[in-house]
C-alpha cells in the first residue's frame, strides 16, 4: 500500500527526514509516528497518575458532616434549608 502525502510541504518534510535518517520515506514516517504514539501513551499515562494522585488527597480529607446531601440541603418537608 503506498503512502500519498496531499500537502507538498509535509512530502518534502518527509524525503528529507529519510534522507538524513538513510531510510526510505516509509521508514521515516513510521518511526516519526511510533515515536509520537510513544509520546502521546506517556502523557496520557502521567495525566491518569495526576489524576489518581488528586483523587486519593481528597478520599482522604476527613468526613466533617457524615449525612446524605439531600438531608444536609432538604428538612423534613422536602423545603431546602
């Protein structure tokens, strides 16, 4: 299956990256994309640890009022507080 590249500029971006690589243009573009999913895999990866970072500061932050929403912010008429 051949590549066709639409847009000159990045054609040519390519021809010159194999060309100073010493590979063929396929070879070029799959180490180039490789090497981008790479990238893209370790920053999802550091988002997602971020993220369970935060989760686990908040799970443990004291409970300061143990009872359900609805009876913090309803009395016992259904009539917010």
């Amino acid at each position: 299956m051949a590549i066709y590249l639409k847009d000159p500029a990045v054609d040519q971006l390519a021809r010159e990256v194999a060309r100073l690589e010493g590979t063929s243009i396929t070879e070029a573009i799959g180490a180039a994309l490789a090497e981008r999913h790479a990238k893209l895999l370790a920053a999802r990866e550091e988002r997602l640890r971020r993220i369970d970072e935060c989760l686990a500061r908040i799970r443990a932050l004291p409970v300061l009022d143990p009872r359900h929403p609805d009876e913090m912010l309803y009395d016992e008429d259904g009539q917010l507080r």
